[in-house]
C-alpha cells in the first residue's frame, strides 16, 4: 500500500479528569509516525463540566500539536461530541476519538492510519486495554468486561466487523458532523450514543477495519475494580443494546 500524507483531528470529550486529561495529552506528544507520513493532527478537547474546569490543564499543557479548546456547558456526553464533530477544521481527513481516561501507544495513529491505508475502510477500531490499580483480584483483571471490545483477542487483523465505540476509532471525517451522521442527543445522560452511531454506518454500508496493534490504555479507578460496578456496567450494556437493535 502506498500512503499517503493525511491531516486529521483528534477529538477528546473531558469531565472532571485534570490528571487523566494531562496524562492523555502527554501520551499523544508521544506519538510516531513510522507506517505512514506525519500527518497535520489538531487535538479538540471539550469540556463537558459546568464550570470548564479543563480550560486550566489545556493551558498549562504545552502541547506538541495545535489544541483547540471548547466549553459545552450543556450535560451529556453527545453533546460534547457533537461539539467536537463541529469543531473539526474544514478539509480534515480523519477524525480520531480516545476518552480522557485513556492513554494511547506512542503508534497509536500510526497504525490506525497504515490499516486504513492497507483496507480503505471508513472506519478503523482499535482495542481499550484497562490498567488496573495495585492489588486488584486476578478474577477482576482478567474478566473481559473491562476489554473494550470484549472479543477483541478472537478478531483478525483487518477485520472487516469489529465492534466499534468512541474511545479508541478512526473515521473519515467527512462522515460525521454537519454534513454527516452526528451523536444522538436521547441518549445523552444514559450513554450507547456511540454504539448507536457506529451500528448506523455500518447499516449505511460504510467499510469498517481492525487494527490490532492500535491499543490504548484505559485507567481503571479502584472504586471500579470491584462486582458491583461490573454487573451496573453489564447491565447497562444490556440496555444500551436492546435500545440500539431496537432503533
């Protein structure tokens, strides 16, 4: 395959995490660009909080790439994706999205722009790996429930139907935002806006990719590592599920 040189942004939704956020925005100056061209990469972060408390971290953070930052004071998170989508320069190629409770490989970009290129696919997934606090019981580490997607160790490299979610995606930009598909704003306090969205590109017959080696890691708290949050999280999971095959 031959690729090509790209400009994409990178969309960051953020509540209440300063130390996940910084943690985050270090992760993303690390990165390289081995596979493919550098490409142009712009970071929009919005703050979903009511009192945009992100805005000091972004400033304190001298960043490698331009980073634009929002305040969406409106609650719930397609909100503040939704900001994201329409703060995307004109003419951007590639949208990315990770969460602010994640850190990327330092090839993170880079693989998910080489299997774009090596598939043409519209949309490229990644897994979420969880790293969890010192002293968490195996029986909790190992469960996949935390793995995002959950079957992503069954999944072949360039797969063409992986699960998708918001925390770790490539998508062409010209298939979101104002021209495109959006986050559905029902599902803004309850969550599934992203499974929603996904499953609605891949009924639009739009080409979808695996990329194993584009792993990201998300930081599990303690006060998650533990039954009682897995079974609310599996629930919900339940519920976000029927909504979507439903709709």
């Amino acid at each position: 395959f031959e690729p090509k040189h790209s400009s994409l942004a990178v969309c960051i939704c953020t509540f209440k995490r300063p130390d996940g956020l910084l943690r985050l925005l270090a992760g993303l100056d690390r990165q390289v660009f081995i596979a493919v061209p550098q490409p142009s990469v712009c970071l929009i972060v919005v703050d979903n909080s009511p009192t945009g408390s992100a805005a000091a971290s972004c400033a304190a953070h001298p960043s490698r790439w331009p980073l634009h930052y929002l305040h969406e004071p409106q609650p719930g998170i397609s909100h503040a994706r939704n900001a994201a989508l329409a703060a995307v320069p004109a003419g951007t190629d590639f949208i990315a999205m990770i969460d602010d409770d994640e850190v990327p490989v330092t090839d993170w970009l880079d693989q998910l722009l080489a299997a774009q290129a090596r598939s043409g696919a519209d949309i490229v997934v990644g897994p979420t790996i969880p790293v969890f606090p010192p002293a968490t019981p195996d029986w909790i580490a190992e469960n996949s429930i935390f793995m995002t997607p959950a079957n992503w160790a069954c999944l072949r490299e360039l797969d063409p139907d992986p699960p998708a979610a918001s925390g770790n995606v490539l998508v062409r930009a010209d298939l979101l935002g104002p021209a495109g598909l959006s986050f559905d704003p029902a599902l803004a306090l309850s969550g599934g806006e992203d499974k929603l969205l996904f499953q609605a590109l891949k009924l639009r017959g739009h080409r979808f990719a695996w990329a194993g080696a584009a792993q990201v890691n998300e930081w599990v708290p303690a006060e998650r590592a533990n039954f009682g949050y897995m079974w609310r999280r599996s629930y919900r999971r339940g519920c976000v599920k029927y909504f979507v095959k439903r709709r």
